[in-house]
C-alpha cells in the first residue's frame, strides 16, 4: 500500500486504510497528469432536429439569456474554429460569482464542442457537448471533467453546484432549441 493512500482519521487517534480495489478507482478518477477531476456525464433528449440543437450550442453571447446561474459569457477571440470567452456564473446555493476564461472549439462534422480552461481559475471545465440524432429527435451529451480549487470541507458542496449547473444548462440548451425549433 502507498503510504500516501493512508488517511489519517484524529477521531479515532488511528488510521483507516483505503479499499483494496482503490488503484482501480484511482485510475479512473485521475487525469490531467495525477490531479482528481471529477467528470460529469449526463444527456438529455431534445425535440428539434440536430442541426437546431447545434446552432444553440454556439449562440455563446447569449447564454446569459437561457442558461440558468449564467450572469454573462462575454467573446474575447474569435479565430475559427475556436473562440475564447470570459464567463462569470453565479454558484447555485452560495450566490458567489465564479469567473474563467475557455476556449471552445467547435467541430462541425462530429457535432461537438470541446472546451477547455485558460489560466488558474476558482472552478477548470474540461469536457464536451455531443449532439446525437435520434428517432425522436436529438440527445445531447455532457461530458465534463472538472476541478473545484476549494478546501476538502467544500468539495461536497462544489461537486453538487458544478453538478446542479451542468444538469440546469443541458435543460436551458433543450428549452431554447426547443423553442427555436417552433420558430423554424
């Protein structure tokens, strides 16, 4: 057992040692060269044709419109096929703006976005948006990796606002494609 993976426990003045199976979990929670990112996969199903769903992806200066907690997403550089925006999101359950700086880049023939964080910011997304056709109509996936630089006592509180945020937006997208969808 690596001696790193033995968690103090004061309460008990002793040690409790990690499951066996910890380096197994370890590998999947691990990215980024060893640092804990937790990742987030959800979807949701759209009614309105692919193409609609993809065109709300990449109506960035407006998401403060229809995303929840978003306050703003200002385009700092455009240079096709990635841009790069300043975000500020207000934190569901703590009301605290979080500020960061992304590049997205868009990949037309996948219908995918992928984003990534610049600089050390308070919350670092890294992930996609992944639209699907389907029968029905459309999915869209989110697949985010993410890091909270908060103290160990808040992890549990970030991990729920990221969450609560990722899940909040996939419906802000579904509503406004939904809505566009009627329009066209």
């Amino acid at each position: 057992m690596h001696p790193s993976l033995i968690v103090p426990c004061h309460w008990f003045d002793s040690f409790i040692l990690p499951p066996a199976d910890l380096p197994a979990v370890w590998g999947i929670l691990t990215r980024n060269g060893g640092d804990i990112m937790p990742r987030i996969e959800k979807q949701v199903a759209v009614n309105a044709a692919p193409e609609r769903v993809f065109q709300t992806l990449q109506q960035f200066e407006t998401f403060d419109q229809f995303l929840p907690h978003v306050k703003s997403v200002q385009v700092v550089v455009q240079s096709l096929p990635t841009t790069v925006l300043d975000w500020v999101v207000v934190a569901p359950g703590v009301g605290v703006e979080v500020r960061w700086r992304s590049h997205q880049t868009v990949h037309p023939d996948e219908q995918r976005i992928t984003f990534r964080p610049e600089g050390d910011s308070l919350v670092q997304l890294t992930g996609e948006w992944r639209v699907q056709a389907t029968e029905a109509g459309t999915t869209l996936h989110a697949i985010i990796d993410y890091e909270a630089k908060v103290p160990p006592i808040f992890a549990a509180v970030a991990q729920k606002a990221v969450n609560d945020i990722i899940e909040s937006w996939l419906n802000g997208f579904k509503q406004r494609a939904e809505a566009l969808h009627g329009e066209g």
